[in-house]
C-alpha cells in the first residue's frame, strides 16, 4: 500500500501534537476513506460562478446525477447556501488558479489548488470552499492552515493583495443543517516561522512512521459501487502512486 502525499487542507486537518498521533490518524484515515467526493460542487461553483449556468438548471443536474440518496442530500443541502452566497457577493471576474506547493520537510511537497480568484467591486478575492460536513479545521490546524495560504500568497505578486477568505459550509450543531461561515483570513491567527517549521516537522515524521505502518498491508476491496473518481481538492489518501495531488 501507498500513502498520498496529502494536500495542505487535509495536512492541516490530520495535524496532531506529536508525530505518533498523527501517524494514527493518517492510517485510520487511509484505511477508512470516503466513498465520494465533493467534485460535484466545485463543478457547481464553476458552473454559477464562470458559466452563468442557471440556479434551477445546476440543481437538477446535481440531483439527478447522484444516484446515492444519502451523497445526493449532503450535495443539495450545500447547493443553496453556496447559491446564496455566489448571488450577494456576485463577482465581476472569474480566472483560474493555478496548483502551489509547499514544502514540509522530508522532501514532501503539499499542493494547495484554490478553485478560483474573484473580483468584486474591484477587490480581488480568493475563496476556499469547505464542503467538510464538520468544521474540519480549526484550532492550531486552522491556523497553520492559513499561515501557509499567507506564505504562498506572498510569494505570487498576482495573488499578494487578493482577500483570503474560507467558506466554511459544516453543519449547524443544533439543526444538523448545512450553514455557511465566511471567515477572513486576516483574523485568524497567524503562526511565527518557528512554529510553523516546528508542527511541519511533526507531520511530516508522522506521515513517515504512517508509511512505514501501511507498508505491505494489502489494500482494501471494495464493491464497484463504492469506487470513485478522485477529487483534487479533498481527496482520499490512496493512490496508485505517491504523486501528490
């Protein structure tokens, strides 16, 4: 079995203090990974936001294309909120943005693939969309999360003066519904460059002794009905090889 290099969201989201926690949380993932993705809505995004595709017309695509009655909700529980959101902050330009890596020491290199940069009222804007039925990142892996996002947008003079924002579209505790929470990335926390090189470093030992772990266990099985494509942006761990994505 093969460990994929993780992109920067899910590195964040499986951070753990000590290098152990995070192995264990890497295997269990890597041994346990969805059986979808949320490719669907990011092509929703690209079809309101780029396309002009109408509201109505990308519902019923999304519907009727997800066989899965339990997949099927969780994409049309996100589909409103993210209309609503697309429609009060319509963006006057829409381009795509190119993969950045970043690296975490053992020669790993995280990708990071925000899907588009906006403009609105003249402001650029680079959204990242958290389709995460739970509000995965949070904490020091929110932090170290956006502190990373900061690094490469100074290093790119197109993007150093875009807004970082992260829509968060978990559900409520409360109603278990989907809801959204846009939150700036300029009031999150920032990490020092010694702390950030200090919990890359314990990533990236974890991610090592994971490895080691998964190291000649034999893959699951799984029925044809549970294989999937795989997504860019909020992928398993599996692949046929270690290339990240």
């Amino acid at each position: 079995m093969k460990l994929k290099v993780p992109s920067l969201q899910h590195m964040a989201r499986n951070w753990h203090p000590t290098p152990a926690a995070t192995a264990k949380a890497l295997v269990k993932l890597a041994l346990n990974s969805p059986t979808f993705n949320y490719r669907p809505l990011f092509g929703a995004v690209h079809d309101l936001a780029v396309l002009g595709v109408p509201y109505e017309q990308v519902y019923r695509g999304l519907r009727d294309a997800t066989k899965r009655p339990g997949v099927r909700d969780n994409y049309l529980g996100v589909l409103p909120r993210l209309h609503e959101h697309l429609e009060a902050h319509r963006p006057d330009f829409v381009q795509p943005v190119g993969r950045r890596h970043y690296p975490i020491g053992r020669g790993l290199m995280v990708p990071f693939e925000p899907p588009l940069l906006f403009t609105v009222g003249g402001q650029f804007r680079l959204p990242w969309f958290s389709f995460w039925r739970d509000r995965a990142l949070k904490k020091e892996g929110l932090s170290l999360f956006t502190s990373i996002v900061f690094e490469l947008l100074k290093q790119d003079p197109d993007l150093e003066d875009a807004r970082f924002e992260i829509l968060d579209f978990s559900c409520d505790r409360k109603t278990k519904k989907r809801g959204l929470q846009v939150l700036d990335g300029e009031d999150i926390p920032r990490l020092s460059e010694a702390t950030i090189r200090d919990m890359l470093a314990v990533f990236a030992e974890g991610y090592a002794m994971a490895v080691a772990e998964l190291n000649g266990m034999a893959r699951p099985q799984r029925d044809d009905a549970d294989q999937r494509q795989p997504d860019p942006r909020q992928q398993s761990f599996w692949d046929d090889d270690t290339t990240p994505i």
